[in-house]
C-alpha cells in the first residue's frame, strides 16, 4: 500500500517536472513604433537580437505581412513571436479555405491576438512579446496593439518598449493626421534616432514598413545619420548625484 502511494507521488512529481514554463526570454527585440498617416500605417522598428545584454543577431526582421491587409511588428522574444506567425498562418489559411470573397481585416486579426496572449497569460506561460498590429481595410486604418498579459487598445501612433517612454512624447507634439509619406517616415526616423542614443539594445539598422489599400511595403535595412558629439555624451556623468 505504501509502496503504490508512492508510486503515484513520484508519478505526480515527474508530471510536474515536466510542465515547463518561460521564466524569462532569451534572444530579445527592442521598440516598434508606429503610426497612422494620409493613406495608411507606416512602423519602424531596428533588426537587433539580443542574447541577454550581447547584441548578438544585426538582421531579426520583427515586422512582418499577415494576410491582405495587415502589418505585425513585434519586441520580445523572437522563438515566441515566430510561434504566433505560425498561429496567424493557420488563421489566414483557415480563412482563405472558406473561398467566399471576403478576408480577414487588421481589427479582427488584432481581436484573435488579444485572446491569444491572454489566454497564454492565464495559462501562466505567455508568450514573451508586445505586439502591434497596423492596417488599411475598405479605407478604414487600423492600428492597435496588445502586450504579452493582454492588455490592448487602438490609437493614431502606438510604442512598444523603450519607445512607450522615449517615442512616444515626440508623436504626441508632432503627429497629425494629415501626414504625408515623406514626413510620416521623418517622423519616424526622429523617434528611432532617439532609440538609439538612449537604448542600449537599439542598433543602427533599421526597417519601415507601410501598409496601404495597395498592399504591404517593407523598405530595405538601412541606418541613420547619427552625432555622437554631444557634452551629455562626453560627460554623462557631471552633475550625478548619489552612490552611482
């Protein structure tokens, strides 16, 4: 008698043991930002990977095309954000079978990834990423994001990381919407500058995507003209004070 009730301690001990869980990420994506703008949604976001605190990847592309209408940007765990462009092919692939003229539009795909991450989150074994998820369907743009516990809303320029605290100050002085194509990449380009001067994580190589009714875009890498010259730079730490 004993011994079977030992048997199934050990039995739910090993059970246990083989539950596993991700207690933290380990190849990493920094900021996306985004925006609306005249005919679309334009999103930036750099090509590093970091394994820890080492930039160890220069060309992750965490922006990517889902379906006919919509544009996913993610920061977070890279494996993780691969496994949810597998769930989103399913769900394009699922839609498609049915045949009946109509596709699915940014605001449903970015519903389904809002349950998705929730319903990770209860599980206690989320999905490591913030996401956003931009689009243009019957000249109706979309843009919206969600985080890895799933909390979401829909706004004219959205951040993730570093760039809820740093970009998005400078979209809410500067954004309008009227943007043209040319001032919507500036615009851009001048929140991911600052990215790079102030997280470590940020590399100078850079990807912006839009979205419009004619389809998805996504520009070449290419880097910002950057100075490095300035007196904060130099001397970052005149005028600190306390023990650091």
């Amino acid at each position: 008698m004993e011994s079977n009730q030992s048997n199934q301690h050990n039995s739910l001990l090993a059970s246990e043991a083989d539950s596993q869980r991700t207690l933290y990420p380990y190849v990493t994506g920094t900021s996306v930002v985004a925006i609306k703008y005249k005919d679309g949604i334009l999103m930036a976001s750099d090509m590093g990977g970091s394994y820890g605190s080492t930039l160890r990847y220069k060309s992750v592309e965490r922006i990517k095309p889902v379906g006919k209408h919509s544009l996913l940007g993610a920061s977070g765990e890279i494996s993780d954000f691969q496994e949810i462009l597998r769930y989103l092919d399913e769900l394009i692939l699922y839609d498609n079978m049915w045949d009946d003229g109509n596709s699915l539009g940014p605001k449903e795909v970015h519903s389904y990834l809002t349950r998705v991450m929730y319903n990770r989150r209860n599980k206690f074994n989320p999905l490591w990423n913030s996401l956003i998820l931009g689009g243009v369907k019957n000249g109706h743009k979309y843009l919206g994001m969600v985080s890895m516990i799933g909390v979401n809303f829909e706004d004219d320029h959205v951040a993730t990381g570093f760039g809820n605290h740093l970009a998005r100050p400078i979209l809410r002085d500067e954004w309008h919407e009227n943007l043209s194509f040319e001032d919507g990449v500036k615009l851009l380009e001048k929140c991911m500058r600052v990215l790079l001067y102030r997280d470590r994580s940020a590399i100078n190589k850079l990807q912006i995507a839009k979205i419009t009714e004619e389809g998805v875009t996504v520009s070449q890498p290419y880097s910002l003209k950057t100075f490095w010259g300035f007196s904060a730079f130099q001397n970052p730490t005149v005028g600190a004070e306390g023990s650091w």
